[in-house]
C-alpha cells in the first residue's frame, strides 16, 4: 500500500521541462529565471520587492541582518515554529525572548506581547518575528500598530502562507507578505511548502533601501551598481567612467544565491500555486466536516479566512498512541512543532519548562494530518476512517 505523508511536492511534466530548458541554456545561476521568479511572486504576493535566496533559513539571515540586528538585541518570536524562525536573531548575535501562544489560533498572541514590552523600558526590544503558523495569517494590521508604538521591525516568517490573507479592520484583505504591514516577509520553497524549488527562499518588502541591502547581502556584500562606489574611478583603473570590470565588495555578505534552474521551477510551481490552495481549503472543509462532533477532538485547525493551510492540525487525547496506528497504516502525520524554547540549544539560555505553559500544552497534543494538493479523496477518507477506529475502540 502507498504511505500518505503530512505534506508532499507536486511536480508536474512542466515543471521538469522548464528546468531541462533552464539546464540547456547559458544560465545555471544568476541568470534571468531569477530576476523573473521575484517578480512574477511579487506580483503573486502583491508586494513591490522580492529577493530570491537559497533556503528559508538564509532569507531569515539576510533580514537580521539588513535590520541590523547586533550583539544582545532583544527580539520576540513565538515557540510554535521551525527553529530558523529564531535562530535567524542568534546568528547575529541577538537575543530571542519567546513569547506564548494563543490557544484558538496556535498564533503568537498580541496581549502576551504587548505584556512583555510594557514591562520593561522603551528600546528594550528591537524586533518582533511573527509566524503565520500552518498558513493562518497573523493579523499584522495590531502587530504594526504594537511595533510602531514601541518602535520595532517586524519579520514576517511566511513560510507557511504563500497566497494567504487577512483582512484588515477596513475590509481590505492583506496578504501575507505584501510588504504593507511587516517591514520584510520571508517564504521557502522546500519541498514540503506550497511551492516547492528542492531548496529555496524569497525575502518581499516594499522598503527600497532594504530591497538594495538584500541584494548586496545574498552575493557577498558585492555591488556592481556603479551610483553605490566609494572608490575612485581612478583607483578602479578607468579613465573617464568605471571600467565594466569593476564591482565592489562594500559589506559582509554570504552566497545564498539561488540557481537559474531552481528558479524555473519556482515559476512553473508558481503558475499552480493558487490551485493548490484552493484544493487546500477543499481537504480542511473535509476535515472540518467529519470533526466537528467528535469527542476526541479537543482543538483543530478549522475553517478560516484566508488561510493557506499549509498543515491541518488537530489537538486530542492519547496523540502517540493515535500517531503510532496512523504509521501502522502508513499513514505519516507529524508534529508541529516540539517548542523551540525547550530546545536544548535554547535551555542554555534559561529557558524551562512551565515557562510558555499555552505553547507546551499544545504540544502535548497536536498532531498534523496529511494536506497537500494531490491528497486523493480516498487517501482523505482513510485517514478520517483511521481516526474514527482508533478512537471507538
Ligand atoms: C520551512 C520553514 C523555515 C525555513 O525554511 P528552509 O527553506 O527550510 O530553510 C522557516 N520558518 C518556518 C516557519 C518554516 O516552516
């Protein structure tokens, strides 16, 4: 019998013609597939900027470190994610400070935040990195207005929510990284995401002047934007203007460059992206449906705007043993996430357990079921089935 992971790629004949023709062609890298990747997902996401980079994590780096984030810098960010989401401040030399959950949503929770800045002195943070966890939008209208209040950045860690949204308090729906509310969003593009590249990641912002620093920072610091030189042009060996050889490396930056063929696969994924979402929303109205009555069903996911689902989460009694008879019968649900302050890594810094109690709670029982686009009805049923054995016997 074929096994049914949480989450899977799609790859299409499309997509491997368009990265055979990307193969063939005079670009592997730094070609023009990248230059179009970012702005066909910009237009996608609705923002100005977009800045392509090699992995999710490397897009989180690049943003600590065009937001200028230095040694002891205090940023905010929630347990319930994936580990880059604060290790993107350590890298730098920061200071995470986990802040809970809110219980309904699994979303980092306004109050709580707003708790911990008003309790120390103004500047005290820096930053705030909200995560649209599972594809549920943050609603980024009262995070901005909390940031601008205490006059902080935030990072909007949209890896989960490609093509999701909010909408605002006047009725205008905001997408999930469309540069209007966070000062820089990030995506990946790992297989297990809405738009998969193998490896892969996009910054978005509608800051012109972060936009120019990311470029610069995802090749080594190197500009070639002969309006940015600081050496003279006789230094650089020209006579009257800037020899066509001639770049400069003006700052600290890393290669997280992404390749060409890398990029053509984003864009033929892109092409399906909304597609994929809708089939989405399909398999969690399912979900939804054949939940909502049942007992050992303590939380879920459930229906709701503008949510991108990128994983359906139920919260119940006696997970491991549920997770155990789902592998039994192939069927591969996973957990999302194990909170990162009690990482080891992070326990050095002093954080234990009880110090997040909505965020450990939720660990004891979450389990993420299969959602992805090419999810079968049959392959749904079954594990709605499954379900519904384990418990009634
Ligand atoms: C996947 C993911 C990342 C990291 O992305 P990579 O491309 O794997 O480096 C960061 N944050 C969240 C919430 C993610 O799900």
């Amino acid at each position: 019998m074929k096994s049914i992971p949480y989450g899977r790629q799609n790859i299409t004949k499309e997509d491997i013609e368009a990265v055979v023709n990307t193969l063939t062609s005079d670009y592997l890298t730094q070609g023009p597939k990248i230059l179009e990747f970012e702005q066909e997902f910009a237009k996608y996401i609705g923002c100005e900027y977009a800045v392509a980079v090699s992995n999710g994590t490397a897009a989180l780096h690049l943003c600590t470190l065009a937001l200028d984030v230095k040694d002891g810098d205090k940023v905010i960010t929630t347990p319930i994610t994936f580990a880059a989401s604060a290790n993107c401040v350590r890298y730098v030399g920061g200071e995470v400070v986990f802040s809970d959950i809110d219980p309904e949503t699994y979303l980092l929770d306004i109050d709580k935040v707003r708790a911990l800045l008003e309790a120390s002195p103004k500047g005290a943070y820096k930053g705030i990195i909200p995560v649209d966890f599972a594809g549920h939008a943050v609603n980024l209208q009262e995070f901005r207005a909390l940031a601008d209040e205490f006059d902080l950045w935030i990072i909007e860690d949209a890896c989960h929510a490609p093509g999701g949204s909010f909408v605002d308090s006047n009725g205008d729906k905001q997408n999930c990284g469309n540069g209007k509310l966070a000062d820089l969003a990030i995506f990946s593009f790992h297989p297990v995401k809405h738009i998969a590249c193998g490896e892969g990641g996009m910054i978005t912002t509608n800051d012109k002047s972060l936009y120019q620093k990311l470029l610069q920072l995802r090749t080594h610091g190197i500009t070639k934007d002969e309006n940015l030189y600081s050496n003279s042009i006789e230094f650089a060996g020209g006579d009257e203007s800037y020899p066509s050889w001639y770049m400069e490396m003006q700052a600290l930056g890393y290669n997280y460059r992404l390749t060409d063929f890398q990029a053509a696969l984003g864009i033929s994924q892109l092409t399906r992206a909304e597609l994929g979402i809708e089939r989405r929303r399909e398999i969690a109205k399912i979900y939804n449906e054949s939940f909502k009555d049942k007992s050992f069903i303590k939380g879920q996911s459930g229906i709701v705007e503008g949510h991108a689902y990128h994983l359906y989460i139920v919260e119940v009694e006696d997970r491991l043993g549920l997770y155990n008879f789902l592998r039994e019968n192939r069927v591969f649900a996973q957990i999302h996430y194990i909170p990162c302050h009690l990482m080891p890594y992070y326990r050095q810094f002093g954080w234990k357990d009880g110090d997040m109690p909505l965020a450990e709670n939720y660990y004891k029982h979450c389990l993420s079921l299969p959602m992805y686009p090419t999810l079968s009805e049959e392959e749904q049923n079954l594990v709605i089935d499954l379900i519904d054995r384990f418990y009634e016997k």
